[in-house]
C-alpha cells in the first residue's frame, strides 16, 4: 500500500473508524487535488501557512456477523468480503484466560487477556475463494492462574470459591478502516 503512495508521488490516507477527515499541508498552496478513495474538497485551514483539504471516503458498513452459538463460542463471519474497505477490525471484548481463532479446524490467531481487548483483523480472511468464517473459543479464567497478580486490579475478577472460573464475553465493536491516496498537482500542471 505504501509503494502506491510513493509510486505516484501521493500521500496514503488511512483512517481508522472515520469516514472523513481533516488534512494540513505545510506549506500553504495552492495546488489541484485528486483522492483515489473518495472525494477531496479545499477547506479553511486551522493554520496559518498551512493548506486543508477535507478528505471523505464512501461510508461502508462493514458485514461482519457476530454470533454466540455456545457458552464460550462465537461463530464470526465476513459478509461479501470487504467491499471496498482497506480493513476492518473486530475488536473482541472478553475476560477470561484467552482467546484463540480456527478456520476450517486449524488455529490462526490467539489472545492471552491482559486486560484489553483484542483487535482481530478481518483482511487476510476475507477472500470471497476461501472461508469467511472463523470460530472464537473463549477459555475461562481461573483462581489460582499465576498472572492474576500482573492483571490491573480494575479488571481482575472476585472468585467465591478456588473452584469458581471467570468468563465474559461481550459485543464487538467493529471498526471499518479506510484507504486511498490523495496526490497534489501544481494548478499549471492539472490541466
């Protein structure tokens, strides 16, 4: 992705979440823009000495589906891939000991809680030739796991008993991550 950016002298825009933002320039121009993810528009820059241009990439809803199908599975799949988007990251919010991901019966991802979530992204699997699906088995927590100490406090369970395990499982927020290149052409060149 970055060699395209350098390929045509442009700039890669990433943003993560947001489909539109803000970008500076240094210094101040007065230069023709062209944005290969989406449409560009001159704005009033923030700064003195500085251009803005406000970048806006086509709002996608990324079709990821999250389901629970047991006490410690969810069942994750990718819709029709990733239509049109750069990424998308499912960030998977649990407590318990980890979290690993299979596809088709083999392990591709795992997540030992340290007390974030996991930010799983979605590209390498959404190939419309392959399996979209992936299957989380979540494994609970126990009292006497040595790295409870190393927890923060703040998301360390309470055990009633040594017996006693820990598992939550939240919703996903899922993050859909945008991406073009926005080149800037001196206005005598544009044409």
């Amino acid at each position: 992705p970055a060699e395209l950016a350098e390929a045509t002298g442009g700039i890669e825009l990433v943003s993560r979440g947001s489909a539109g933002l803000k970008l500076h320039t240094y210094p101040a121009t007065d230069d023709a823009a062209r944005f290969t993810g989406g449409s560009v528009q001159p704005a009033t820059s923030d700064h003195a000495g500085l251009s803005a241009w406000q970048v806006n990439f086509p709002e996608t809803k990324p079709d990821v589906r999250w389901e629970q199908i047991g006490e410690r599975k969810v069942r994750l799949r990718i819709g029709a891939g990733l239509a049109g988007l750069h990424d998308v990251f499912v960030n998977v919010r649990y407590v318990g000991d980890r979290v690993m991901a299979f596809r088709r019966g083999e392990l591709v991802g795992d997540h030992f809680f340290y007390g974030q979530s996991w930010e799983l992204g979605l590209r390498r699997w959404a190939d419309p030739k392959e399996s979209r699906e992936l299957l989380l088995l979540f494994h609970p927590m126990r009292p006497d796991a040595g790295y409870l100490q190393d927890l923060p406090e703040k998301v360390r369970p309470e055990f009633a008993s040594a017996k006693e395990t820990h598992l939550t499982i939240e919703d996903p927020e899922i993050v859909p991550v945008y991406r073009g290149v926005l080149n800037l052409t001196p206005k005598e060149n544009a044409r």
